[in-house]
C-alpha cells in the first residue's frame, strides 16, 4: 500500500523528499505564502497554486485514512472483519470506495429486507443466493419457512421476504455499484424537461439530453437551479437492459434452479434499490464536479482582479451614482484618505445636473483631482454622461467606470462603520469606490470575496469550500505584492501570513498608540506577536520609514545576513541598495552556486534576494498592463458591426469571456471568437484585468447583447 507521500509525489510529479518537507512545514504551522516564497530550497520553488493543491490533497487524504480507521473498526466490533476485507479497505482510493465497502455493515434504518430478516428468511435468501446445482424448487424450499407466528402465512411471502433480502444484498455489493457506476457514467444521459410555458432564463434547458461525461460544469449549475426553482424536471436516463445485462453477469449462474428467482430479485434491486441511488450519486458526482469547476474560475478571476495596477498616488473623486437619493461623491487624496464629501443630482433635471457639474468642477479644482471612479450601478449611464461634459469644463482629468460589487456590502458592514462613522453608508460607498481605483487590493480585502461578482452560480457552491479557495487566493495576492505595515487596515494586515484578526488589529493599536514602526524587530512588540508569527509574517511587511533599506524589501530577516555578503561579494554596499545595475553580472561571474555557498543560502534564494537588492519594493501589479482611463462616452447605438475597439476583460467563464468596452453592457467574447486555435477554456487565453483589442461582431439594443470577437473580421454583412 503507497504512503501518503507517494501517492502526493505520483499525482503531482513531485520529488518525494520536496512532498515531505512540505508535509513538515505545514504541520509545524506554516502558511503557504511563507513556504512559497522562503522556503524554496526544500520543495524545489513549487509555486503557491501547487502548494495549495498539495495541501488540499493531504487533508483529504487524511480523511481518507482516518475514514478506513473508522470503517475496519466499527466491522471489527460486529466481528465481521477478515483479513481479505480489511486489505480492501486499506487499498480503496477514494471515500466512495471506502462507503462502498462499509455499506453491508452499516447500521441501517427498518427495511423490507430487514423485516425480512427478523421474520427469520435470511437462511432462505442464503440458499437462493447461492443458486447451487441441488438447490430445491424456490417454492419447495420456501415451505420449510412457513411460520404464521411471524407472518409468513404463505410459501410466496416467504420467497418475497428473501427476494427483498437478496435484492438489499446485491444492492450492498461494493464490485456492482463500482460496475454499475462506470457504465452509467459512460452510457447515461442527463435529460431536463421544461415544467413551465412561460419563457425564463432556462429555456436552453426545456428540452434537453447530454451524455454525463459531456456536460459542461456550467451547465450542470444552471440546470440544478432551474430544478430547484421548479422550471424543470430532470433525470439520469440509461437503458435499463444494459444495466440489467451487466447486473445478471455478476449475479447469476446459469443452471441453477434459483437461477430465475436471483434473476428478478435482481432486476427488482436494479429498479427500486440500485438505480436511484445511483442516479442521486451520479447527480451530486456532477454537482460535485461542477462546483469545483466554477470554483476554480471563480479563484483565476479573482487573482487578476485584485492585482489589477493600482493608479497611485492621485487625488480621486469617487461617484456612486444613484436616482432616489442622488449622486454620492468623496474626493480621497493619494493614500485615501477623505478630503471632502458632497450628494449632488445629476438626474433629477437639466437645472440640477448643471448644478452637478457646478459643484464638481468646484471640488476638482480647490482639491486638484486627477481621477474620477465612477461606480457601475443603477444612473451610472447618466453619471457617466453628466462625467463627460464635465471634463470638458476641465483639463488633465480622467475617469473610468469601477465594479461597484461588494461595495455595498462594505459600506453597510461593521468594518466600514469603524473606519467611517461620521458618514453614512451612500458616503462610505463612494469612498470605496474612488479607493477601488487607487488600490484595488487593498480596497477589496476588506469585502467578502464571494461579493465581488466574477463568478458564477457562487451561491450554489458548497460555501465552506469556496470561503477556503478564494481566502487562498486572496492570501497569495497580499502577500505577493506585500504589505505597508504602517498605514494598511487591519482588515489588509489579516491577510499577511501569520497574522490573526487580533494580531492584525494589535498592530494597529501599537501604530496608533506608539506612533509608526522604525524597524521590522518592533513586531515582535506588539501584544500576541510571538516568534513563530513573526518568522511567517516579517518578510511581507514592509517599514518605508526605517534606517535599513532591508526592512522595505521582500527580503526575510533570516537572510538579511546573506544579503549583505552577497553585496560585499560584489563589491557594494547597503547604500548601493536600488542602483546595481551590475549585479547579475557580477553574480554571473562569481557563480551562482558559488555565491550561495558563501552565503549560507541556496540559489532560489539567493537569487530572490538579488532581485529584492536591485528593485527594493517593487510592486509585481506595476508590471501589468495599465487600466484604460476615459475622457470621452460611447452608447450602444454608436456601436457597429466591424468596429475595431479596446476593452478590459471583466469575467472569465466557461463559455467566454465578458468585456467592457465603455458602453455600460460589457461585450461577450464566445470561446469560438477567441483565437483560431483550439482551446478547452476562455482561462487558457484571457484573465480578468486583460486589456485587449476586438471588433464588434452583433448588437441586440432591445436585449440588451453585444456580441464580439478577438478574430480580425475581414467583413461584415
């Protein structure tokens, strides 16, 4: 039987020894960003998507393992346990196996069969079962069992009682339910049918069959739902026969004069036991599939939104737009923070939008505004409109439409409260909004990451599981850019790795009541920071105002030591740090491997370290194409067939992706216009955050569609 080890190093392609020290780390406390980043040299620089992977295989197969315990002990107590069983327990793969097994032993509720049993039929259905060649008639050997006293009145109930006993068995059978399972994985189908007349959104699925192994994970979430809101009716459909031939192959012996009698027992297990079980199994096996599926894209939307550029350091005006109760706006300077505040109402007339710009044009001119973030709900077309003709008014001023998700969400939340309680919840979302653009990450930390909106279905996921991969996510986006320790929120620094909610908000106390950290060391200062946080969380904090030019790099303090050899190797100091052009060719010539040995440190990291001397925090989100700011608006009738534009992609889904291209509807780009080449999923071409440049296939004004595509059109009719 493979250990848990190698069967991580079989799935994964992982050296065995870098798996071990994985399993080490992680069980000593360690995040996934600290052995991602500084811990290279003992998992071969796995990067932290694969780490995660690693990590959730080992819980499950830890279960898995603890399951088997459980299993061979609770059969163990009955007395049932044979060597032969236990053996194939241990090698069962996965928790179904492991139930399959298990499922004869289990303690069951009132069956037929087990009212069968207590009527005292179970030798009968034994005999029968066997369907050996000097087996009785079924009905004499049923006579012997006739017994009044326990309801068995006649021959015939007595074989019915051991035909419920039989077909309970063959239901039990873990090698039938394993065959069973594979054929209709392979041969059924998924039917829907409409339960409605009237037109919903899921008339796509009012007629509707696809092979199980065919269905595409959206698909599966879209007709779950429309079952669930009683639109559709849906089944697992195999042909029974071929079940059925399946099914007698593994029971029956042919000759025997029970033969017949096993026969029906079994298509009766096939028809009442058997098949509906299945069918529920292979639904939640679809489900199960689909959800991790949209999980999946759910997390590859979210690491490049929340790495989205930040647009630094320029005074931002924030618009939440809204009809009722007016247009919101906050004016934040470079760090955030709020300057002023105003509710204008741009909608309610040609008087009052004027009045608007009046009052806008005032604000962009006593705070200098460079930025306006214009948030993408309801009257954001009229904000937006009301946003043009205002800067025409000014000059050097520029806007773009930001995804208000979520931001409701914050700005009623307790969080939003505490940071803004002299505003109310309209202000504090124009406050985020125009933070959304400044920094992105920093912004959408503080919101629950299913709110953002790009996902799919995400309210249809198991939630404990998708809380757990885009908290994953988050983490590595916080800890890949890195953290300011002296002027992040509490709710950023909990992202950091190690860090608590009381840690993190210990630090901000500290901040405020001590003033702003000088050195990384003051960490260990703050109340509940304690070595083993401190040796996670150091290397993403950063200390700008510190005399060491280490403390505001990704350099670790463990290797601030081989920092400075490596600089004195070279021939420079700390006060070269930010201006070594030369130093990869410095490095070259000594020798990489030579150079980390006279360092004390491998060569990944001796390398990391390199990179940290010759860009001290950098930020990786600078590297990445920059957003598309707007001076000026487009609607969709301005829209044709063949217009060349440039757009943001906003989601990635399984069937493509969705683009904004300044017209309030984002385009959708279907996979099939994506490239020419064929790919399995939008994800393999396009992130969220992508800048790129399509032509305008179709446009429907009434519903609202606009089609694109990423092929250069050579016409269009």
């Amino acid at each position: 039987m493979e250990t848990i080890y190698e069967i991580l190093s079989r799935e994964l392609g992982v050296n065995q020894a870098y798996i071990q020290n994985v399993v080490t780390l992680i069980d000593e406390g360690s995040t996934i960003p600290f052995i991602a980043r500084y811990r290279k040299e003992l998992h071969g620089s796995m990067d932290d998507t694969a780490l995660r992977t690693l990590a959730g295989r080992l819980q499950y197969l830890r279960s898995l393992d603890a399951r088997r315990a459980e299993v061979k002990t609770a059969i163990e107590h009955q007395g049932k346990l044979t060597g032969e069983l236990s053996a194939a327990i241990d090698s069962a793969a996965t928790l179904a196996e492991v139930e399959d097994l298990y499922r004869p032993y289990k303690q069951k509720r009132r069956t037929r069969a087990t009212i069968a049993r207590e009527k005292g039929l179970a030798p009968l259905a034994e005999l029968l079962f066997a369907q050996s060649r000097d087996c009785p008639d079924p009905l004499l050997a049923a006579a012997d069992y006739i017994d009044p006293e326990k309801g068995v009145e006649t021959a015939e109930d007595a074989l019915a009682g051991a035909s419920d006993i039989i077909a309970e068995h063959i239901s039990d059978d873990a090698a039938i339910r394993k065959t069973l399972r594979e054929l209709l994985w392979n041969k059924a189908l998924l039917a829907s049918k409409a339960k409605t007349e009237e037109d919903t959104v899921y008339r796509l699925y009012y007629d509707f069959t696809q092979p199980l192994k065919r269905l595409q994970g959206h698909q599966i979430l879209a007709i779950n739902r429309g079952e669930r809101e009683e639109m559709l009716k849906v089944s697992v459909d195999m042909d029974q026969e071929t079940a059925l031939i399946a099914l007698r192959r593994s029971v029956l012996k042919p000759g025997a004069p029970s033969a017949a009698f096993v026969r029906a027992a079994a298509e009766d297990s096939y028809d009442r036991l058997l098949f509906p079980s299945l069918e529920r199994e292979m639904r939640n096996l679809l489900t199960e599939q689909a959800s991790e599926g949209a999980i999946h894209n759910f997390a590859l939307n979210l690491r490049p939104l929340l790495m989205q550029p930040p647009v630094k350091g320029k005074v931002t005006m924030g618009l939440d737009p809204g009809y009722r109760n007016g247009c919101k706006v906050a004016v934040v300077d470079g760090t955030g923070k709020v300057l002023d505040t105003a509710v204008v109402y741009p909608t309610f007339g040609e008087k009052q939008k004027n009045e608007a710009i009046a009052k806008l044009k005032q604000l962009i001119l006593k705070h200098q505004v460079v930025h306006i973030a214009i948030g993408n709900g309801t009257a954001s077309r009229e904000t937006e409109q009301m946003t043009v003709e205002l800067l025409r008014q000014v000059e050097g001023v520029s806007y773009m439409i930001v995804s208000e998700a979520g931001a409701s969400v914050y700005s009623a939340s307790k969080l939003a409260a505490e940071e803004f309680p002299q505003y109310d919840v309209n202000l504090r979302s124009a406050v985020s909004i125009a933070r959304r653009l400044q920094d992105p990450l920093a912004e959408l930390v503080k919101i629950d990451p299913k709110a953002i909106g790009v996902g799919q279905y995400q309210h249809d996921m198991p939630q404990a599981r998708l809380d757990e991969t885009l908290s994953g996510v988050v983490e590595d986006c916080v800890n890949a850019v890195g953290v300011d320790v002296n002027t992040a929120s509490a709710p950023l620094l909990l992202r950091v790795s190690g860090l608590t909610n009381t840690t993190a908000r210990n630090i901000v106390k500290y901040r405020e009541d001590n003033g702003v950290f000088t050195t990384r060391k003051q960490l260990l200062k703050v109340p509940k920071l304690g070595p083993k946080a401190f040796e996670q969380c150091a290397g993403f904090l950063r200390v700008p105002e510190s005399k060491s030019v280490l403390d505001n790099t990704a350099v670790h303090p463990e290797s601030y030591g081989a920092a400075e050899r490596l600089l004195e190797l070279c021939g420079y100091g700390l006060s070269d740090v930010g201006n070594l052009s030369e130093l990869p060719a410095r490095l070259k010539a000594l020798g990489e491997e030579k150079a980390a040995e006279a360092c004390g440190v491998g060569v990944p990291t001796l390398r990391d370290v390199a990179a940290e001397l010759m860009k001290p925090g950098r930020d990786p989100r600078d590297e990445l194409p920059q957003p598309i700011l707007r001076t000026d608006v487009m609607e969709m009738k301005d829209l044709k067939p063949g217009m060349e534009l440039t757009g943001t992609v906003r989601n990635v889904i399984d069937f493509g992706v969705f683009v904004d291209i300044g017209v309030h509807q984002d385009g959708l780009v279907h996979i099939s216009q994506m490239t020419s080449r064929f790919i399995r999923h939008p994800s393999e071409v396009l992130s969220v955050g992508d800048v790129v440049k399509v032509w305008v296939r179709e446009v429907d004004e009434k519903k609202k569609r606009i089609s694109l595509t990423m092929k250069q059109p050579r016409s269009f009719s």
